[in-house]
C-alpha cells in the first residue's frame, strides 16, 4: 500500500486537511445531498443502501462521519486502518466492487458543489478528488484481501448463495429465528461469533433487491446457521423493516433466501479473564452466538450475560440462554424489564445503571461486550467508563450506520 505522500502533492495534503472543518459543518448537507444525485443517476444502487437509514438521517451522518475522519488524516491513513476495516467489513458483506468507488467520488464532488455553491472553487474540488482518489484506493485494497480471504476459505464464496429455511420459530412477539442450510447442500466456511450476514430477498413492491444486515445467532458450526430477526413497526409513508417484515410474513420453511459469507469484526476474543455480554432488545443475536461459543470452548471461564427488554413477552432465545445457564456452573444470566408485567419474572426492574451492574458483576477487569439501541449503548458505555473499565476490554457493534457513543 503506497504512503499517502506518494500520492498527493504538499498543496493537495494542505487545502484538504484546511477545509475538512468547513466542509463538516455542511456535512450532513453534503452527504444527502450526494444520496439524492446517486439515487437519481444510479438508481440501481438503491439495492446496497438501507431506505430507512436514508430517511432517518443515519446512513448520510455515517458517511460524513468516514469521509471528514478520513481527510482530517489525509497525510497519515495508517492511523484509521481499523476504521477502514470495520467498514470493508460491510462492504464486502454487501458485495461492494471497485467499480462503485468512481461512481461514489463522483456524486459526491457534485454534492460539495451543491451545497458550498461559490465557495467550492476550483482548487479545492481539485484537491479533494485526489484525497478522494486515494481514500478510495485504501478501501479498495483492504476489501480486495476480505474478497480472497473468503473466497479462498474452506466453504467460502463471494457473492451470494442461496440458502433453505429449515426451520422456522417464534421466539417473542416481535423476534423470530430462521434455521438456516446452503441450498447445495455443500459444506459452509467457519466464522467467528458475533459476524453477521447480509440476506439478499426480492420484495412485492419494491423495484430492486433488497439487502439488510443480520448477525447470526448460533455458535459457528458447519451444518445449519440461525438468523433472529426482529420485526420493525412502520413509519408513516415509509415501510421501515421492509425485509424483515417480509420474512416475518412471507418466508416460511422449505422457502429460499440468498445470504452473503459471514463478515464483521465484532467477534469474540479467548482471554481468560471474565466475559460479561450485555445486550438490549435484538441486540442479544450476536451475544447469543458468543454465549454458544464460549461455554463450548472455554468451559470454566466465568461469563455473565445480562440482556434488558420492554418486558418478558418481548424477550427472545430465553429458552436458548437458559438452557446454558442450567447446564453450564460458570455461566450467570440476569434479565432486566423495563416494564414487567410480572416482576417476579426478572431480577431488575427499569434499568440496567452502574450501581446495579456492579452488584451482579464482582470486577471491571473483565471482557465486556454490548449491543442494543443506540440510547442503551450509550448508557452501558458511560457505566463502563465511569466504573473505568479499561478501554482495550470495551466491545460493541452498532446495526445499521456507527454512531458515536460519546455523544
């Protein structure tokens, strides 16, 4: 991989990294503004993106995020390499291919025009199509080791496959589980718990495909794979969890889905010391998977899983959770409501909050890993950093566009 400087002149470097601060004022400006021209001159492109993330502000907030973080280190891109991986994660999960980087940089230049109007000169759209450039190229070669790696592996394959419903089970009112086989019946690649997929499902309706992101919620193994999904309620004038109403609905055993490689870099770690999980609402799927696991490979490692819900008839895979619990001395479970309907059903009432936390777990010198709403997270994370859990043992994943947890 070049160095930056071998790439860009001093003055090219110079004009981007003094106009990141002006051009991230207008950020999410910009990046809407670049959805709308790409939607508009690529509309072939929609199948990649997710429409409710788009109308929620999400998805245009994410990319502003990535590309001002990537000119303010214009001169040093090794510095954000992990950011740069955790997003070709998804890009390959989404089958992502070069040819799209030109097509993106170009809406994109067209977008600063847009909404800087005059003050988007010549130069400075000059320099930023060569940041771009380069940007893009670092994502391209990263990615283009995730395509080998994958394709290369034991089962592997790029693209999609299509994959047959086996089973299929009502885990709440609002959360269901799909079992999972390689139409082929050929074998499957191994993957760490906690990555995910991308399912593939043709909508009545709508004029593409659509591709939405599900962790899988089973130890990795290599005979059936489970996705639990939840169904999401609509918004008005806009079907939000269009996919995963239609699987709810209209996908049911013996069916067929199209499903990408396992991807994701939210993955379980095989330290000794202890594992504590704390999930909120569907947030559980990936911790679930780590839960499989790590009873299965580490046996006498201390692990205490902590998942908070609406109530009980919104809790999903408990029967799965206690079932370990019963089976396995070394794992602790406890359920917080937030509204119970019966209290004696779980050990918290309201919320999960620091003092409450550290009754249930005896160390912060422990692996902590977290998935929920973004609001939960943002709680879990200030508890964690105020109890001053080293940073290094704090793990999380966001579904859907990364936000900011120290927001």
């Amino acid at each position: 991989m070049s160095t930056t400087t071998e790439r860009l002149d001093p003055k090219t470097i110079e004009t981007v990294k003094a106009t990141v601060p002006v051009l991230a004022e207008h950020g999410t400006a910009i990046t809407s503004t670049f959805y709308q021209l790409l939607f508009t001159n690529h509309p072939e492109l929609k199948n990649i993106f997710n429409q409710t993330n788009q109308k929620k502000g999400k998805q245009p907030q994410a990319l502003a995020n990535a590309v001002y973080a990537a000119a303010a280190n214009i001169d040093q891109l090794e510095t954000i390499l992990p950011v740069v991986k955790q997003i070709a994660h998804k890009h390959r999960s989404l089958n992502i291919k070069p040819e799209h980087y030109p097509i993106v940089g170009e809406n994109l230049l067209k977008a600063m025009q847009v909404v800087l109007k005059e003050a988007a000169t010549e130069e400075i759209i000059a320099a930023w199509a060569k940041a771009y450039g380069v940007i893009a190229d670092v994502f391209i070669q990263v990615e283009e080791g995730m395509y080998q790696e994958t394709e290369t592996a034991p089962g592997g394959w790029i693209g999609y496959r299509p994959f047959r419903i086996v089973e299929k089970v009502k885990e709440s009112d609002v959360i269901t589980s799909f079992y999972l086989k390689p139409d082929d019946n050929k074998s499957l690649p191994e993957y760490e718990a906690g990555q995910y997929v991308t399912v593939k499902v043709s909508v009545p309706g709508i004029p593409y495909t659509c591709q939405r992101q599900y962790s899988l919620s089973c130890k990795p193994n290599q005979d059936v794979w489970r996705i639990s999904v939840k169904k999401e309620a609509a918004l008005e004038n806009h079907p939000d969890g269009v996919v995963s109403s239609f699987l709810h609905h209209h996908i049911n055993e013996n069916d067929v889905i199209e499903l990408s490689a396992p991807a994701g870099d939210f993955v379980l770690n095989q330290e000794a010391k202890p594992l504590v999980l704390v999930s909120g609402g569907v947030g559980l799927t990936p911790l679930v998977s780590m839960l499989e696991t790590v009873v299965e490979q580490q046996p006498q490692r201390d692990v205490y899983f902590i998942h908070a819900a609406q109530n009980e008839r919104l809790h999903g895979l408990q029967d799965i959770v206690k079932d370990i619990t019963n089976n396995h001395p070394h794992v602790r479970a406890f359920t917080v409501y937030e509204k119970p309907e019966h209290t004696a059903l779980c050990d918290k009432s309201g919320y999960i909050d620091l003092p409450w936390l550290q009754s249930v777990v005896p160390t912060n010198e422990a692996s902590f890993y977290f998935c929920g709403p973004e609001p939960f997270m943002k709680a879990i994370n200030q508890a964690l950093t105020t109890w001053e859990v080293h940073p290094a043992d704090i793990h999380f994943e966001f579904f859907g566009p990364k936000g900011d947890l120290e927001a």
